[in-house]
C-alpha cells in the first residue's frame, strides 16, 4: 500500500476533525460514514483540479512568450563578421539569422506564428501578434534577393534556403498556413508571392499516390504520414479562404477522406501513425502526436470550410469521432501517453496541448458538446501548464519522430526542452481555453468540475 505524502496526510486529518466537530460524543472518534460527508473529502490530485482563472493562464503563455522573444530575435547577422546585417542591401552568402534556440522557417515555428496571433485576438495584447508579425515579414523582406540568387546557383547558402527551395511539405506547408492567417489579419508585408509559391509545390509538385493522395517515399515507398495532413490542408483551407478557389477545399477534403480510409481505426477512433501501401498488413502505432496533428487539421480545416461545401458534414463528423476516441484515452492526470492506447508509455507534453487546443476550438465553434468535453479540456491545460517551467521552457515534449513499426521505437523516443513542437500548441491550448472562459461558466458540483448549468 502506497503511503500518502506527510503534507497530504496532514491536509486530510484537518478536513476530517474539522467534519468530525458536529458532536462532542463522537469529536474524537475517526471519521467514518456516520460522522463525517467522507465524499467531500479532498481528493490528492496529481495534476491541480478545477479552472485556473485568465489572468492565470495569460502568465503562462507570457513566460513562454518573454522566452522565445529572446531566444529568437529577429534580425540578421554576417557570419563571419558577426555584425548585424539590417540594411538589406548588403544581404550575401554570409547572412544568416542571429543565433537562436529554434529556427525560424521551421513547420514547428509555423505552429508558433499562429499560435502567437490566437493569443492576441484572445487576449487583446498586441505584442503575441507583433512577434510573429516581425519575423514573417523579416522572412518576406529577404525572399526576394535569395530567390534571385538561387536561380543563378541552387547551392547558394540562404537562410530560408529550405522554403524558398521545398523537398518536402514539413519545409513550409505550416509556415504558409500562418503567412496566409497573417496576411487576412491585416499584417502589410508582401508575403503574396512566397504563399504561391509553396501552394505551387502542395498542389503540383509534392509525391503522391495515383489517387492524389499526398504521400511519401521515405522510409518506404509510397508511403502515407498521419502528420502531412497538417503539413498541408491547413494551408490549403486558408488558400481557399484567401482566393476564394473552391480548388483548394476540394483537394483539403479530399486528403482528410482519403488518409482516413487508410489510417483511422474506427473501432479505437484513432489513426495509426504510417501507412505503407505495400504492406500486407500495417502495423498500428498510435502515435500521440501524429494524432494532434490530425484532429488540429479538422478542426483548422473546419474553421474555414465553407458549410454547402460536399464534403463539411463528413469532416465535422470525423472529427466528433476523433475527439471521442481520444477523451477514451486521457490519463488521469490530464495528459496523454506517448503511445495513446499503450499506457506504460511515458505522458508527452505537446500532444495534450494540441488536444486541449482542438478539443477547446470544437466546443468554441459548437461542434461538439461542451458540458462532455469541457471538463477534459481543462484538466489536460492544467496538466500542461505544469511542464512550463520558470525560464518559459516546456518540459516533456517528445523530440522529432520519425516513422517506426517497432513498439520500442516509440517507447524510448527522446524528451527535450529544445523539441520545438511543444511551444506553439501551449500557447495555442491556453489562448483557446482563455476564450472559452470568457464565455462559459463552470463550478465545483459535488466535487467535480462541471459546467454551470444556465437557469
């Protein structure tokens, strides 16, 4: 029998003697059911229990945002010189950005520019906004030179080299998604002609299968990733958005349909990571965050569908599947395990977030119940609020993955301060609770967080 830590024994005795005074006769016997309500004992929660307040919750996605505001700056610097570079004009082979702790044109930092502009239409403070706002137009203003320089020589050293000459939709199918988000919020660079460009290489250029579906040859060929959905149909949504080209949901809904008829289990409601069409059988490896990246896109994908489209009751219905299948799964602590379904899997940080972000927009946007799932929501927040430390790091994120069909692969994956997935879906899970909150009420009803019932 595990014995309770001393602090919560002692918390445990004051509520009982304090249950216990209504008579003298039996003030120094021990609590039992005759006296003492032992349902309203205090439970010993490993993850704080309840709804942290806004003001709280903005805290923390600021300690992330006073870490990345320094450890990011946008700027330029002259490598060998190590002077900063600001008048454009001398922009050459030596130009890099200024040293950071992550890199700016990433599909990680993608998630983190939209992230930031979530939180200043949630709460109202401009500088979330300006953060990715300077970087991208950073990224726009040095395009135009780079890009001229490597259609003269395709070797020549950049520092968006991998955007402006994508091998791969994680290039900047992200990125893209939050410069077409950036630009309909009202931001002035002229990022118009690096969005057609990577939207030129989803539609045109990119693998795929026979049937369109956007694929892989790595590590085997023809190969299906559960995380190219959010790699590209976020961006083809808010390219449908932007233009008004129906083209864009068309091929959006179809990746969703068609990667779901691979991939999803519909007796688990999750997707399986990788999907190899040569494989006679497709080992299932429920990967947690492969998962997000897969209800954030139905959820992304939602947001801008419009409702006559063909295909929105099937994707709204996919995701009600999806979020089921996955609140069947939460841990108790909040979080979810790195192997969804495998429970002696470690609990991984950036997963929850992105769970708590699409679980809290669905119930925002009314797609699914809010008195069900809410209460999920805001404990997985509560969890992940506890991996973000004092220097505005966040702990307990899974590093990069690759695809495996081995359950060990998955078990011992590597965590680190320093894997970029998890910052963007914090910040992203606190802005979206903080807007369910200013519209919700919930209390303590006989011990548990519900939602206030309206009168």
């Amino acid at each position: 029998m595990k014995t309770k830590p001393f602090s919560n024994r002692i918390k445990i005795g004051v509520a009982v003697t304090i249950l216990a005074i209504p008579t003298l006769a039996n003030a120094q016997q021990p609590a039992n059911d005759v006296t003492a309500p032992l349902h309203l004992l205090q439970a010993d929660y490993p993850t704080p229990y309840g709804v942290k307040s806004t003001q709280e919750i903005k805290a923390t996605i600021d300690k992330i945002y006073d870490f990345l505001e320094k450890t990011t700056p946008a700027s330029l610097i002259n490598n060998k010189t190590k002077q900063e570079v600001s008048d454009l004009k001398k922009l050459d082979e030596n130009t890099i950005f200024s040293p950071g702790t992550f890199r700016l044109t990433s599909y990680e930092w993608g998630v983190t520019y939209a992230a930031m502009l979530l939180a200043t239409e949630a709460t109202g403070d401009q500088k979330y906004a300006d953060y990715t706002n300077k970087r991208l137009k950073l990224i726009a203003d040095i395009a135009p030179y780079y890009k001229k320089q490597l259609q003269k020589n395709p070797k020549f050293p950049s520092p968006i080299h991998g955007f402006l000459t994508p091998h791969a939709l994680d290039d900047g199918g992200a990125v893209t998604a939050s410069m077409i988000k950036a630009q309909r919020a009202g931001l002035k660079a002229d990022l118009r002609p690096l969005i057609d460009d990577f939207m030129n290489y989803i539609s045109t250029k990119e693998f795929r299968l026979t049937d369109g579906t956007l694929a892989r040859n790595r590590p085997q060929p023809n190969t299906l990733w559960l995380d190219d959905l959010f790699m590209s149909v976020p961006a083809l949504a808010q390219m449908g958005k932007l233009t008004g080209d129906v083209k864009y949901y068309d091929d959006a809904v179809k990746q969703v349909k068609q990667f779901s008829e691979r991939m999803y289990n519909s007796q688990k409601n999750l997707y399986m990571h990788g999907w190899v069409q040569s494989m006679e059988e497709h080992p299932q490896f429920h990967w947690a965050r492969a998962n997000g990246w897969a209800v954030m896109t139905l959820v992304e994908l939602l947001e801008v569908l419009p409702k006559d489209h063909s295909g929105y009751n099937a994707v709204l219905s996919q995701l009600q599947s999806h979020i089921k299948g996955l609140v069947a799964y939460q841990d108790g602590t909040g979080f979810w395990h790195q192997l969804i379904d495998r429970d002696d899997t470690y609990l991984e940080t950036s997963a929850t977030a992105i769970y708590a972000y699409s679980i809290t927009r669905a119930i925002n946007r009314g797609y699914i119940d809010k008195a069900a799932y809410a209460p999920a929501a805001l404990l997985a927040w509560n969890a992940v609020a506890t991996k973000v430390n004092n220097k505005g790091e966040v702990e307990g994120t899974c590093v990069g993955t690759g695809m495996g069909f081995d359950p060990a692969f998955y078990y011992y994956r590597p965590i680190n301060v320093f894997a970029a997935h998890g910052y963007g879906p914090v910040i992203l899970a606190g802005s979206e609770i903080i807007m369910m909150l200013k519209n919700n009420e919930f209390e303590i009803n006989d011990s548990s967080l519900q939602l206030k019932a309206r009168k």
